[in-house]
C-alpha cells in the first residue's frame, strides 16, 4: 500500500483501489446491461478503459493535420 | 394584464432601463425583471395570448409540458447569470445577457413559426454583444461570423415558414414531416443553431471568444432552443439518431487535442448535444423525457464548468491548458465547483449528468439500437476524458505553472455554489427532477446494474488517463490552433475563392485589351476606307447635312400644315 502511494501518488492509488472495488461488486451481485453483450463479465470496466486508450491514440493522430499554429487565421 | 404578456418579453423590455440604474440596484432590478419573467410559468397550460397582424395570426404565448421544463432552466440560468456577472460594473453586458434571456425565453412560449422567427433572431442580435464584449480583434471577427450563420439559420426558418402558410394556410409550430421542403428548411435552420456536423463551427469560433460572462450566457440558451425546436416538431425523425450519434462522436477527438480549455468545453457541448438529438430522433416518451432532462441538466453543469474557466480567464487572462496548472491552491472553491461539474458531465451517480443520461441510455436499449448504443457509449467515456479529467486538472492541477492568483470574486463563487448544489439536488433526489418533465413514467436510474456498470466504465476510464499520465504517453499541451468546419469558410473558401477572383480579373483584363485592339484596328480600316478623301470626307459630309436640314424644315412645314391647314 505504502509502495503504491510512494509510486503513483493517493489520488492515483485511490482511484486504481476504487476500480478494484467496483469489479468485486459486480462478483458480489448481478450485474445486467441494456443490451446483451454488457451482460459479460466486466465489460464496462474493459469498454471504459479501451475506449480512452482509442480516443487518445485517435486524438494523438489526429494532432498531424488538424493542429496548426496559434495565429493559423490570423495570417 | 400579465397572462397576456409572453414570459421573457418582459425581460427584453425590461433591459432598456438597465443603463440607466446604478450598479447594486441594476442588479436587484435585473432579479425582479426574471422573477415577474417566471410568474407567467404558473398561468398552466394552454394558449395565453395571441395578436393579428395584416391577417396573421402571431400566437405568442403558448405553453405546455415541453415548454415548462425549458422555461424553469432558462429562468434559473438567468438568474445565475446576473449573479455570475454582478462584478461587471458596466451596462452593456448586462443588457445583452437579460434581452438574450429574454428572446430565449419568449422563443419557447411561442405558438407559430413567425413568433418563432422574431424571438429566433432576437437571441442572435442580442447575444453577438456578448461576443463582441472582448473587445479584441479576434472577437470582432468571430461575432462577425457568429451573426451572419445565426442569421442565416434564421432565413431558413423564414423560408420554410412561408412555405408552410402558403402550402397549408397556418404557419403553427407543431410537428413536422421532413419529406416535405418546408420541414426541410425548418430542419436545417434548427440543424444550424443546434451545431450538427458540418454546421457546428461558429460555435467553436464564437463561444470562446466571448467575455467570461458571455461564455456562461452563450453556452445556456441558443444551442438549447435548437433543442427545444427539435422537440417540439421533429419527435421521432429517425435521422436524427445518425446526426445526434454524430455529434457525440468525433467532437471528443478534437477536445482532446485542443489547447483553450473553454474551447474544449465547446466541443464537449457539441458533444453533449449528440445526446439530445439521438433522444429526439428516438421520439418515444422515455427518449423525449431523456432529452429534456439532458437539456435541463446540461445547462447547469456546462454553465458551472464555464464559469469555473470564466473565473480562471478573469484571474489570470487566460484559459490555456499550456498555460495554467497548480491553481487549487489559489482557488480552491472555484477548483470544487468545476469538479463538481466535471463529475456531473461524466454521470458519476448521485450527480445531475447520471440521471439525464441514464433515461437516454435506457430508451436507446428498449429500442434496440445496439450500435448507436456503444457508440453513445464510447462517446461516455470520452466525455469524461475531456470534461471529466481535462478541465480541471490542467486548471487546477497538471504541473505547477508559476502563476499566483487569488480566489474568484464572491458573486462569481455563489452563482457557482448554487449550480453545484442543483447538480447535486438533481443527481440525489431525480424522482422531483423528472416530475417536472413532458411525460409521466415510471424510471428509477438506480438500480445495481445501472450503478456499478456506470462506475466501472468511469473508474476505468479514469484509470488509462492515469496510465498514460504517469507513464508520460500523454503528450503536452501546445500552443495551437485545432481546425475545424469553420475552416471551410475561413480558409478554403476563400483560398479557392480568391485566386479564382484574381483569374477572373485577369482574363476580363486580357479581353478588355483585346476589344480595345479590335476598336483601334476597325476604326483605322474605316478611316483609310471611307473618309481620307473618300466618300466621308469634309465636302460630302457638309452637302450631306444640308440635304438632312432641308429635308427637317420640309417635314415640319408637312406637319404644320396638315394640322393647322
């Protein structure tokens, strides 16, 4: 625990903890979703996670060409 | 006197005199004005007032459970405005902010298409002040671009408003079909002011460029009456499910790259709009009410998140995440009131955003739409990537920028301490919440898979941000400019528009010499041919006009004679 703060700080910690305890709810109760495929065990856990590595790298890529100087309209 | 009177038409009256009055009581004043504004709300449902002008008939004043709902918020958002801005010691603002409110407000009493059109254009000349308030070159030109597309929108909706009267005799705001030409040019001037895909540059261009007041105003009511208007005519148009999924979707890539973090809360409210309209296209009663909650709620918590970035701008004179960071411990009450809305955007339970979304989420899983779901999902997540996470902690955390600070102005802090304390209201006690809404339903948002589905997706999301933050995979912040579909009229138009102008003129220069070389030459042939001593010449030409004057003078004598003779 103490290792964990020294390396990634309480907010951090505290967040990687509240995960956890939200995928051990789901196995203490039954979790069901709008549609079928949520119903798998953990999948918005997995859906969240995946979804802002992709948005990141999407973002990332995007930088290239949609990012230009700050006076780009000024010009 | 007062049932006939359109709620917010006294608000537009009313700011006339705002010049006038000193500071404090301007500002007292501004309050009775909203409050004798909101006294209309209790007159019930029905048709309250209407005028004939030269054969028409302007219903403008007309409520019902769609219109409620609208009315309660755009009231409340105006009197967090005055409280908001209450430091401003001159008029202009004020005036813009209590006309502005007031048009919103009497555009969603109104019963026909041409009161509509009125109040329509009210907001947009109205709110341009608030644009222009910067007083910066840049928002000059953006307030510019900002009224000619709001007037634009506003021909459309002319447009498809005499259509209307001349195809069916009325012109009542009422549902309409999009296969017909004036549904579609309704649907395109609501489309505009909406911000879809495509259309949806002037409100990155503009709201950004706006005084930290304006931003507030700005973000509450134009781009919710579009809501409002979709609602109330286009219920259940099935393309709207693709625009709204749309526009939840790719404003999140360009949040996440763009610099100015008021700029980043513009595209979290295209985003945020996405929702809306995916509800509306629904159309069933738990969409409609998804919609309405959405709207309610979202003004709230992106009016609290401008206002925490509006406190920033006017702190330190600017709102660039490469700029700021460390600035809890100068303004740690602004810092929890932007958290608070953060964690209200995501739909963290318990909080506003939770339960207006989760109607939205349940309508689209009855429905079946099981793509436009993920994708809705997805969009989720990013909201709470660029909203969530990078609002305040650029703002108030990041890495310490240097910059020493004091705490915002207290009215700022009060206005943003009752937006908190709504979101949080909202989020706990939503049974209150949705009975002010169009229809009545039996929905209950938490329950334990709603609840730990809704936290897992958050807490993990929440977590790769962390990842790539402490692994140092997120880049930096930079100083830049993200382009968008205003480059299409900035930039492209004009970089086509312009060399082919320079052709055009060069060409018409090239024929211009060409007609003037063809004069020259002709005129030279019929020199050399017919007056150098030729049939032309001085002594011809004379004889010639004595003939003609003869031939004059004989004609008159035959005239004369033939009348007087």
């Amino acid at each position: 625990m103490k290792y964990l703060i020294e390396k990634f700080g309480k907010i951090n910690t505290s967040v990687l903890f509240l995960c956890i305890i939200f995928l051990v709810l789901e196995l203490i109760g039954h979790r069901h979703g709008e549609t079928s495929i949520e119903d798998i065990l953990f999948f918005p856990a997995f859906f969240g996670y995946v979804s802002c590595i992709v948005i990141f790298k999407i973002g990332v890529s995007l930088r290239s060409f949609l990012m230009k100087d700050e006076d780009y309209y000024d010009k | 006197m007062i049932s006939s009177f359109p709620p917010g038409l006294i608000m537009m009256i009313g700011a006339l005199l705002i010049p006038f009055l000193p500071h404090i009581i301007r500002q007292i004043y501004m309050m009775v004005l909203i409050l004798v504004s909101a006294y209309a709300l209790t007159l019930g449902f029905g048709t309250h007032s209407k005028i004939d002008v030269m054969d028409i008939e302007f219903i403008i004043f007309q409520s019902d459970s769609l219109t409620l709902p609208f009315a309660i918020i755009f009231h409340i958002a105006a009197i967090l405005n005055v409280i908001y801005g209450a430091h401003e010691k001159h008029w202009n603002q004020h005036v813009a902010i209590m006309s502005y409110s007031g048009a919103a407000i009497a555009a969603v009493h109104a019963g026909d298409l041409f009161t509509l059109f009125i109040w329509w254009e009210a907001t947009a000349f109205t709110s341009v002040f608030l644009i222009l308030a910067s007083k910066t070159e840049r928002s000059y030109k953006s307030a510019f671009r900002y009224i000619l597309i709001q007037v634009g929108s506003g021909m459309f909706l002319l447009a498809g408003a005499i259509l209307l009267m001349s195809e069916t005799g009325s012109a009542e705001f009422r549902n309409f079909d999009i296969n017909s030409l004036y549904g579609q040019l309704i649907f395109i001037a609501f489309g505009i002011k909406a911000a879809f895909p495509l259309l949806n540059g002037w409100l990155q261009d503009s709201y950004p460029e706006a005084s930290e007041i304006g931003t507030v105003a700005l973000s509450t009511f134009t781009t919710k009456l579009a809501i409002f208007c979709f609602a109330k005519s286009f219920a259940g148009t099935e393309i709207l499910i693709i625009i709204g999924a749309i526009m939840t979707f790719y404003p999140i890539f360009f949040a996440v790259i763009e610099n100015d973090l008021r700029r980043v809360l513009t595209y979290s409210l295209n985003n945020q709009l996405g929702f809306m309209i995916v509800a509306i296209g629904i159309g069933t009663e738990l969409a409609i009410n998804g919609a309405v909650a959405h709207a309610f709620a979202h003004i709230l918590y992106k009016g609290l998140l401008f206002m925490g970035m509006g406190a920033v701008l006017y702190r330190v004179g600017t709102c660039k995440a490469s700029e700021l960071g460390g600035l809890f411990k100068f303004m740690p009450i602004t810092a929890i009131c932007t958290i608070i809305g953060a964690i209200s955007i995501s739909a963290f339970p318990l909080f506003s955003g939770f339960v207006a979304k989760s109607l939205i989420m349940s309508a689209l899983g009855k429905e079946g739409l099981v793509f436009v779901y993920f994708m809705l999902l997805f969009a989720s997540a990013g909201v709470l990537h660029h909203s969530g996470i990078k609002i305040p902690f650029f703002a108030f955390f990041a890495h310490e920028s240097g910059i020493k600070t004091k705490e915002a102005p207290l009215n700022m802090i009060i206005a943003m301490i009752i937006a908190s304390t709504l979101c949080i209201l909202i989020g706990v006690f939503p049974s209150y919440f949705y009975e002010i809404l169009p229809y009545q339903i039996q929905y209950q948002p938490y329950d334990f898979s709603h609840v730990v589905g809704q936290l897992q997706l958050l807490t993990f999301a929440a977590f790769a941000f962390i990842c790539l933050w402490h692994f140092k995979i997120y880049p930096p912040e930079l100083n830049s400019t993200v382009l968008n579909s205003d480059w299409i009229y900035r930039k492209m138009i004009p970089g086509v528009l312009l060399p082919l102008l320079n052709l055009i003129n060069n060409i018409n220069k090239k024929i211009e010499q060409l007609i003037g070389f063809m004069f020259m030459y002709v005129r030279k042939f019929f020199a050399n041919t017919m007056i150098k001593n030729k049939v032309f010449d001085r002594e011809v030409g004379q004889d010639t006009l004595i003939v003609v004057q003869l031939f004059i003078i004989y004609l008159i004598f035959i005239f004369v004679w033939k009348i007087y003779l």
